[in-house]
C-alpha cells in the first residue's frame, strides 16, 4: 500500500515541501510497510481544467503538459493515501493546488478511481492563522466529491489537518505546535489506510 504526497507551492524545497516531508517522515519511521512518494508540483507545467470533456470517455487529458505524467502514479491501484499540502494563498489553496485538483477529476469520471483513498490535508500560512483551516477545508470539499475518506490530524489535537505557520522568526522548522500537527496528520492518514486497505 501507498501513501502519495502532494507538495502545491510554486517554489521547490520551501516551507510547503518541508512540511510534507516531516509528514512522510512520520509515516516512514512510524509505518515502515507503507510506500511513500512525494509529488513536487513546483517547476511543473500544470494548467487549469478547460472543461473540453475529453476526459468524460477515458482517463486522458486533451492538454499536453506535465499532468499527464501523474496520471499513472494516480491510477495505482495500490494507492491508499493521498496527502495534499497547499500554502495559503489570500485565505485558501494555491492556484497550483486548484489546477491539480481540478485535473483530477478524470478519476472520478472514469469509476471513481479515488473512492475510499484516504485523504488529509496540510496548509501553511505566513501569518499564525492566515486561513490554515479555511485552506484545508476547501481541499477537503475535493476530495470528499471524488468520494474520499477524510481524516484529520487525528489524537491528541484531533483537528482539521496540519496547521503550519511559515512566519516563525527562526524558520519553520521551529514552528513546532505546527510540527506537531503534520506529524500526527501523517500517522492518521496511514492508520486508517492501514485499516482500509492494508
Ligand atoms: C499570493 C500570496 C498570498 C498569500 N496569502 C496568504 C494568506 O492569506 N495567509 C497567510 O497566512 N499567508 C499568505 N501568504 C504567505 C504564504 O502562505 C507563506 O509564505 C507560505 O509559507 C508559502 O509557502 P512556500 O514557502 O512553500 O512557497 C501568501 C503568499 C502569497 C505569495
């Protein structure tokens, strides 16, 4: 079984991306039977949905760009997580974040290819609550129309998902009540994938 991460920032190997990793991280050192891979949408050439229904028959995409090599990673039928990790841009996801959600609803179009994977959610804003929970919860509506199991960050916070605050005078990596939360999203996401589909 499979646990994919989703990093949606526009710049690579910044604050998105470290938070992620500590997430995969605590899936790796706490659930070593689980398989993960990160999926970097930064550099890529990933443009919105043209609504062309071109994807209403199989599962491709009429735009040429670099979604259409996700396809295969997505279509595993291994896959039991999906983690999606966004920063907050004015109070919600990034547009990055949008344009791959938005892709994917071939998945739904073509069986429901997504149904009962498990999904969870992290934000990272620059200010403490710069719209975190808002940002999560809009990647959640996604998920739950392609017919996900969601999950949050589970016990002993037990909220929406990772919480970051990028904004920490000495870095993110000090922002640890955040840490925190994506560690424990991590665990979650894996534990109930486990339930499912180990
Ligand atoms: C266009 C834009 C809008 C932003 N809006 C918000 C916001 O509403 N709330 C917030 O807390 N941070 C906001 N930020 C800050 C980013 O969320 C923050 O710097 C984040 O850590 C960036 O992630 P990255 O380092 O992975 O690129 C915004 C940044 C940009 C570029």
């Amino acid at each position: 079984m499979k646990i994919i991460g989703i990093s949606c920032s526009p710049r690579k190997g910044k604050t998105t991306r470290t938070s992620l990793d500590n997430c995969i991280r605590a899936i790796t050192e706490n659930f070593p039977e689980i398989q993960t891979e990160i999926i970097d949408l930064a550099g890529m050439d990933l443009r919105g949905c043209i609504a062309c229904g071109h994807c209403m028959k199989d599962l491709e995409c009429s735009q040429k760009d670099d979604f259409n090599d996700l396809i295969p990673i997505l279509k595993d039928p291994g896959l039991g997580g999906l983690i999606i990790a966004t920063p907050v841009y004015l109070g919600t996801m990034s547009s990055q974040c949008k344009a791959f959600l938005d892709r994917t609803v071939m998945f739904r179009r073509n069986g429901f290819l997504f149904r009962d994977i498990v999904g969870g959610v992290m934000a990272v804003g620059g200010v403490r609550n710069g719209g975190q929970e808002i940002s999560i919860q809009h990647v959640q509506s996604a998920m739950l129309v392609h017919d996900m199991i969601l999950v949050g960050d589970g016990k002993p916070g037990a909220h929406f998902g990772g919480t970051m605050w990028s904004g920490h005078p000495d870095g993110i990596e000090k922002d640890d009540p955040g840490l925190k939360t994506v560690e424990s999203l991590g665990k979650r996401v894996a534990q109930v994938a486990l339930k499912i589909h180990g």
